[in-house]
C-alpha cells in the first residue's frame, strides 16, 4: 500500500482544495505533497498501530487524514480540511483580555 492507493481520494481533495479552500500558508501545489506526505505516514500509523486498533491517523495544521480499517482489503480513507478562522482567534484573545481585566 502506498499513497497511490489513494490517489482517488487525494485528487477529489485537492479539487475541494482549489475550489472551496483559502489557505495562506499553502499552495494547490503545496497542499499536493502534502497530502501524499501525511498519506504515507497514514499508511505507516496504520500498519504500526496496536492491537484492536482500526485507525491510522496523519495530520498538519491543516488537514487531518484517517485510514479505518475495512472489510476489504484496502482501509477507508477520510481526509479532512481542519478549517478555522483568525478573526475567531481575536475574538478568543479579546474575551481573555476582558476576564483578566474584569
């Protein structure tokens, strides 16, 4: 099993990437080897994982990826865009501020 096992589902992710994704600190090109990265090491969690386990999970600031294990023999893949916003950051920062003031 290698990252190509899953080159499906890394080209229908990168496609969501382009269409729907803004990420400053990523490129189409960028998100590209980083997703056969975290693949590969998804790969290497899931063969490694202990017993009883059925997961293999890889993951960046930005995208999470999961192998389940499956009947067939081929694991699921999910790969997940962690999604998140500076501005809820400020609001976070702005509520501390305001508790430690208060």
């Amino acid at each position: 099993m290698t990252p190509d096992t899953f080159a499906r589902e890394i080209a229908e992710a990168l496609k969501a990437y382009d269409k729907y994704i803004v990420c400053v600190d990523k490129t189409p090109e960028d998100c590209q080897t980083s997703l056969v990265s975290l693949v590969d090491k998804a790969i290497k969690a899931y063969h490694t994982r202990a017993p009883g386990l059925r997961h293999g999970i890889a993951l960046d600031k930005q995208v999470t990826i999961i192998l389940s294990q499956s009947d067939g023999e081929v694991p699921l893949c999910a790969i997940y865009f962690n999604l998140s916003s500076p501005y809820h950051r400020r609001q976070e920062t702005r509520k501390a501020k305001v508790e430690q003031e208060g």
